[in-house]
C-alpha cells in the first residue's frame, strides 16, 4: 500500500492515530523507545520504519541507519557508535539495522573474524540488560521472507529506478547465501533472545500486513493514555508475529 493512501484507510489511520497517543505518553512521561529493525535483505524494514513515522511529531524520534564504520570506529569498542544514538528521554529511536550487523551480516560477508563475533555474542545480552536496566524499553524486530520473495524483490529492485539506489554488495550476495544468513540468526536467536529482551520474528511475505503487525505488538506492549479509544485492535497476530526467546 502506498504511503499516500494511509490517510484514507481505516485501519492504518486508527493505529496511526495510537502510535501519535503512544509517542505523545512518551514524550510527557521522558520515556526512552529503542525499536530495532532486523532481517532478511528486501524483508520491508525500511518500510515498515515509514510506516510507523508516517504522522508523529519529528521532533521526537530519529531514524537510525549507519554507514559501514570509518577506520577510527574499527578501532573502537564495538558497541560505541551506537551509544549515541540510543534515545534522549522522550523520544524514540528506529534502528534500521543495529548492532547485530556483528550476529548476522558481517560473519556471513566476512566482515568480522571469529574472534569479534564470538566477543559480541558474549557482550550483547551484557550490553542490552545495561540499557534496559537504565530505562531504556527495548524492541527487536526480525522482518523474515521466503527465498522466492526475495528473488522477486530483488529483481524489482535492479529495474526500477526509485529502488535501485537500495542495491548493495550485500543484496546482490543475499540469494547466494541464503543457509548461511539462517544459521548465523538462529545462533543470534538463541545467544540473545531473552525473557527481558525477546526478538520478535515478522513475517514479511505480505509487507502490508507484517507492517500492521509489527504495529500492533508496539502498541500493545506500552502503557499511554486514551490506549485503545480507536476501537481498533491492539492484540498482535500470533501467525504473522512470533516472540523467540531464549530455551
């Protein structure tokens, strides 16, 4: 669905009218929002992102999404240029892709040695109990797809003009290593999904509903006031939404 048809829909005008109350709460309240978004290459995270910016106050939340690391940040603590962009009190920050470029992307690209990616398995639930002990609220997203999907999202992506400047080294390698990029995150699943700090699996097949759903978990795991006055359903889909946390 295109964003200029948000305003005449129902459903999405009602949870976006929520995510506005939810964001308002926030703000009121000096709240902090993290909300990561991870997954497949062409999954939709960066539209879902749109999504659920599409009518708050832009001066309360920022969108994330950092370059590969200059040659002072290789020679940092991985966590470091993260911190700054955690969110001030009040506002809410959308990660488009995150730390856990270390769990997945990076050993599958070789990006990072052995060494790096078994330290930050060790350190990211450390890490993570930190912010959330601070009074950080913390939501990981993973947007899943099927390989076919994929195919298809990334052939669209090489023809048609506003989607080409998406393309990366990583996309045009996503299909190749399609079993590599599933056995490095069910690792990451299982060495960071925790009771505190669960990931939550998106199905993106059908990106307008995933969007929803993604949505709709936010908001049903947050205290704001007029909660639910839209009449609109808040509960999550469990077929569309699953939480992963740790056995």
């Amino acid at each position: 669905m295109a964003l200029h048809t948000l305003e005449t829909d129902p459903e999405y005008v009602n949870l976006q009218t929520e995510m506005v109350w939810m964001q308002q709460h926030l703000h009121s309240q000096r709240q902090r929002l993290l909300i990561i978004f991870e997954g497949r290459d062409t999954a939709g995270k960066g539209g879902a992102i749109m999504r659920f910016v599409r009518f708050l106050n832009p001066r309360h939340y920022q969108i994330v999404a950092l370059s590969k690391p200059t040659e002072m940040e290789m020679g940092q603590w991985y966590f470091q240029r993260y911190i700054n962009h955690l969110p001030d009190p009040g506002r809410i920050a959308f990660f488009d892709r995150s730390w856990y470029n270390r769990a997945v992307v990076e050993p599958v690209m070789g990006f990072c040695d052995e060494e790096q990616y078994q330290r930050f398995l060790r350190q990211v639930v450390v890490f993570e109990d930190m912010l959330l002990e601070d009074g950080i609220k913390i939501v990981k997203f993973w947007f899943s797809i099927s390989v076919a999907e994929q195919k298809r999202r990334l052939e669209e992506r090489k023809t048609n003009p506003l989607k080409q400047w998406k393309l990366s080294t990583v996309d045009a390698q996503a299909q190749e290593h399609w079993h590599d990029f599933t056995r490095y995150k069910e690792a990451m699943f299982t060495a960071s999904a925790t009771d505190r700090c669960p990931w939550v699996v998106v199905q993106g097949n059908d990106r307008d509903l995933g969007r929803l759903e993604a949505m709709r978990f936010v908001l049903s795991h947050m205290e704001y006031t007029n909660k639910g006055t839209t009449g609109e359903r808040l509960e999550y889909d469990p077929g569309v939404v699953q939480v992963v946390k740790r056995c």
